[in-house]
C-alpha cells in the first residue's frame, strides 16, 4: 500500500469515530435547544399575555369603581373635581376595554363584549344623571343612579369583569404550570447532556489515547524500521560490503520500492567492482 493512502486510510478512521461521537452530542443537544428555541419562548410569552390581561381585569374593576364614586359624588355634591374624575377614568376605561378586546382570545372576548355592552348601558345613564345635575335637578340624577336599571347593568358589568378575572387566572396559572414544565424538561434534559457529554468525552478520549498509541506502533513498525535496516544497509555498502541484501517492508510499496532499487544498485556495484577486480589481475 501506497504511504499516501495508508496515512489517508486512518486519518479517515479517527475522523469517522469523531464525527460518530460529535453526531450523536449534536443530536442531544439538538433535543434540548428545541424547547429552549421554541416552547420556552412560547410560554414565556404566553406568561406575559395572561400577566399582562389579568392585570387588564383589575384595572377595569379599578376604573368601573371609580367612575361608579365619582359619577355619585358629583350628584350629591355638584363639585366638579368629581365630575372631571369621572371623564379621565371613563377613557382610561374605554382604552382598557378596547386594548383587552384586540388583544384577547375568543373567551376573553365574549367576556369583554358582554362587559363592553353593560359598560355602555351604565355610561349612558351616568351621562343623563350628569346633565341632570348640571341643570340644578339633583334628586332626579340620583334617583337614576339608584334605578333598577343602572344597578341592573352595573350587576351584569361587575358579574362578567369577575367572570373575566376568574378565567384569566386560570390561564395564567395554566401559563406558569406549562413554563415551569418546559422549565423542568430544559433542566433534566441539560443535566442529561452534560453528563451523557462527560461520559463520552472522557470515552473519546481514552479511545483516541489508544488509537493514537496504536497509530504510533503501527507507523513504527511500517516505516521507521524499515527505514532504520535500509540506513545500516546503505552504511554497510559504504563500508564497501556489498553482500548485504535490503530487506521489504511487506507494507509501505515506496519502501519496497527503495529496497529493490538499492538492491539493483548493490548488484551492479558489485559487479563492477568484481570486473575491475578481474581486469587488474589480467594485467
């Protein structure tokens, strides 16, 4: 065999038994980066979609409260600071209502519309029982307030803004359970890894120690002593000895090569040297 390929064959053996191992790690961590790519993001996000909606709910029960105090005050009082009260918490509301729906599911949207509808209802007989106090007629603005009807839909809003609260809980609960799942899946499966990865390093080390030392031996034994028996077999033809015979390596074909050329050489000079010889006792 050619020395070219020889080294060529087991440089590609060490390479196929590393590229064996470095599959088979990539595949595991492969296995962990999925849910680190994808389901932890996911539920990451899914945690803040349901923080960010249940914190909505109570702040529609907070605006409702408020613009329920303020709308009463200010017919029992006529003080306008509540009237202005009750205008910024109405569209604070309005804009709280109207984010929750965008961005809600279709549960929470059923919800909302119920609650957006009840709002409405309310809004419409505060507006009358404000007009009526601007027109000096505060007993009818409070009889509004007090009215079956206005209780009616402020039962129906604080009924469903519950309902919505109670249900947005349950999914972020949901939410916090499934990230603390993929939480416990990434740990364990990294854990995994890592050990799985220590193993077979110390494996592939130890493996390529000996690959490496039987490598050693081998080359040793293909090359370097052959080429130590063709360097006493040159020093021996210097010395004028031409009976010795270089040995093959059986092995590496340029060493054979070598060893049947110094052996044609070693014949021909000695050959020549018998001629010379024979020529000089002629004379």
């Amino acid at each position: 065999m050619k020395l070219s390929y020889l080294l060529i064959s087991r440089v590609l053996l060490v390479a196929v038994l590393v590229g064996t191992v470095g599959y088979g790690s990539l595949s595991r961590l492969n296995q962990v980066a999925e849910p680190l790519n994808v389901q932890m993001p996911e539920s990451i996000q899914q945690v803040r979609d349901a923080s960010y909606m249940d914190s909505t709910a109570q702040l529609i029960r907070y605006y409702d409260e408020v613009l329920t105090q303020s709308v009463r005050n200010y017919a029992f009082t006529n003080d306008t600071k509540w009237l202005e009260r009750y205008r910024l918490a109405e569209t604070d509301l309005d804009a709280k209502i109207k984010e929750a729906l965008e961005r809600g599911d279709p549960q929470d949207n059923k919800i909302l519309s119920d609650v957006n509808s009840a709002n409405l209802a309310s809004v419409n007989l505060e507006q009358e029982s404000i007009q009526l106090v601007s027109e000096g007629r505060q007993e009818e603005a409070i009889k509004i307030l007090d009215s079956e009807e206005y209780l009616y839909q402020k039962g129906i809003y604080q009924q469903r803004i519950l309902d919505f609260a109670l249900a947005r809980e349950v999914k972020n609960q949901k939410a916090i359970d499934d990230l603390s799942s993929n939480l416990d899946f990434v740990t364990s499966s990294t854990k995994e890894v890592v050990n799985s990865s220590s193993k077979i390093l110390w494996a592939l080390t130890v493996l390529t120690l000996l690959i490496v030392i039987f490598l050693g031996f081998y080359f040793t034994n293909a090359i370097s002593k052959p080429l130590n028996k063709l360097t006493r077999t040159v020093d021996e033809v210097s010395k004028g000895n031409f009976d010795v015979e270089v040995e093959k390596s059986g092995v590496v074909d340029e060493i054979n090569t070598l060893a049947d050329s110094l052996n044609r050489v070693m014949k021909t000079m000695k050959l020549a040297v018998l001629e010379s010889a024979s020529g000089k006792k002629k004379k």
